[in-house]
C-alpha cells in the first residue's frame, strides 16, 4: 500500500506582494517567497546586493545635479525647496532640502509639519539617492516636532529621482549660518540644550560660501589663508580634463591675476575643478572671469584634434592633483 502523503509547508508565493516583490524580513527567518531557506540565502542575497552597489551618479537625471553634488560634499549651509511628484501628505505644507541638520539627523518633522532632509549624512548602502529616498518618505509619516532616525532602505523603494519633480528646476540658497534649522534669526536666539550647542559649533566652523550667479554650480569660499572657487561641472571626466589641460598649456585656466587652476575633487561621478584665489578676491569680483573661463572651455570641450605632448604632461599634472572625496 502506498504510503500515505505528508503534509508539507506550504511553498506557493503567497506572501509575495501584490505586485510580485518580495518583502523584506530578517536574515534568519524563512524567505516569503516560500523557498523553505532563510532569507538571507535566498532572495535576501539579492537584496544585499542591490543596497550594497555602488551607485556612481546617484544624482543623475535630476534637475541641477551639479548643484545636488556641491551641496553634499562643498557647502556648509543651504537650503532648497523640493516639490513631489504626488501631492504633499496631509498636514505637510512643504519639503526642504538641507546641507545638514542639527545633531547630523537624517531627517526632521517641524510642529509646522514642515519636513527637513539632511543631505551630508552617512549613507546606509550604495546608492545615496534611495537612502535619501527612503528617509524621505519615513519623514513624510514621522510625528510632528521628531527627528527622523537612521535607517537602511529596502532595495525596492523609491529613489529621489522617483519621488521627485523632475520638471522644477533646482534653485539653492546659501546661507551664512544656520538658524535656518529653527526657522531663522529670532527663534534661533530662543534655543537651548543640545540644539543650541550643535547651532554654535556648525556656525563656528562653517566657512563664508557664495553660489555664483553667472555660471551653474560654482561655489566661491573664503579660507584664512586663501579663498578658492569650486566648480561642479557635468561633463566626463576624460573630455574634461583634455579640455583643461588645452586650456593650461595656452595659459588660458586661471581667472585672472594671482589665480591658478590647482587641481581638482572627484565627487559622485563628476569632476570638480578648484581655483586658488586671492584672499581680497570677493565673490562678486571672480563674477566675469567665471563667465569668460565658461566660454573658453566650451571652445575646448569642441576641439577634436590630438594633445600634443605638452597638453598630454599637462593632463598628467592635472589627473595626478585629483581628491575623490566620494
């Protein structure tokens, strides 16, 4: 006689999503696919490895990715009002972006309801911008008058290029301090505790920046010892720096007397070009020499012959001088 038939667990996909996903559980409880192995070694595996990837750009294809990169690693403080695809949440009049909140949170729900994301925070996995993504929308539902805790994202949430409106543009304002977090000057003064105290150290260790408005994405800064412009540029690396190495040998990259093309940072997938300037040189007065140096790059970035040897030295010093600060 036949034996009778044991009852197994049932393997069907039945705790899968409605849309075919499958959910993320904890590394030693049982896969919802209904494999039978745990989760970690089943599609747990998959996971780890989307949220571990490395993803280079991850603000392309947002409007002012440029911008998106200087705030991240260049400007102490700035703001910039973000506008969602969907419609705002009940009881959230609007999203801000900024460089940084107090105490390095990821995130901050106002008494407004207003939201904060911070920008310059340690990042959970490999792609910033759906670690950003996923602390965004945990913001979105956070109580009202909270930071918003770390967290790692699932691998299947939504990036900023999802959440985004992509069709507004990208407008930072830099500000010289940052009592921004409390909603300004006035209820800045009134702080106390540990805010205050996170307040005074960010204020005391910010350096006076200014955003030009001549060119995209470059930043003036002013040091004790001398002031520098930072330039976020969008074109590919090699491209780049044949154009600058053109530009060098021409005696044509500085922008102006007393100003030298130093080298450059390497952040998220572009290129940062940095001049030293004078101390006494303004932000309002390298204005006009940006605009000029724009123009003859663009010249630069068009020319199709060959380097010649002293262009290609030139390179070389220049690709030697890079920082990859991301």
């Amino acid at each position: 006689m036949a034996k009778k038939r044991t009852h197994t667990k049932d393997r069907s996909p039945a705790a899968q999503r409605g849309d075919g996903r499958i959910p993320v559980v904890g590394a030693r409880e049982p896969c919802p696919c209904g494999s039978g192995r745990r989760y970690k070694a089943c599609h747990g595996r998959e996971a780890a490895h989307a949220v571990t990837e490395l993803v280079r750009r991850p603000f392309e294809g947002l409007p002012g990715e440029c911008d998106w990169v200087a705030l991240r690693e260049l400007v102490p403080a700035a703001t910039v009002e973000l506008t969602l695809k969907d419609a705002l949440p009940e009881g959230v009049p609007s999203v801000t972006l900024a460089t940084v909140l107090p105490m390095a949170w990821p995130a901050l729900r106002r008494d407004t309801g207003e939201v904060l994301l911070g920008l310059q925070n340690d990042t959970a996995s490999g792609d910033l911008s759906r670690d950003l993504g996923g602390t965004l929308r945990r913001a979105l539902t956070a109580e009202s008058g909270h930071p918003v805790e770390a967290g790692r994202p699932d691998p299947a949430s939504p990036r900023l290029q999802d959440l985004l409106d992509t069709s507004v543009p990208f407008t930072p304002q830099v500000h010289t301090g940052f009592e921004f977090w409390l909603g300004g000057p006035e209820e800045a003064a009134n702080a106390t505790g540990e805010v205050a105290a996170s307040l005074e150290r960010a204020n005391e260790a910010a350096l006076p920046t200014v955003r030009l408005t001549g060119v995209d994405a470059a930043y003036w800064c002013a040091t004790p010892e001398k002031n520098h412009l930072r330039w976020v540029m969008p074109q590919p690396e090699e491209q780049l720096l044949d154009a600058l190495a053109r530009l060098h040998v021409a005696g044509a990259s500085s922008l102006g007397d007393d100003t030298r093309l130093v080298g450059s940072f390497r952040a998220h997938g572009l290129m940062v070009p940095v001049w030293d300037l004078p101390v006494s040189t303004r932000a309002d007065e390298i204005e006009k020499p940006a605009a000029a140096f724009h123009e003859r790059l663009g010249e630069a970035l068009g020319s199709t012959t060959a380097l010649t040897a002293e262009e290609r030295r030139a390179r070389s010093g220049l690709a030697n001088r890079q920082i990859t600060l991301s």
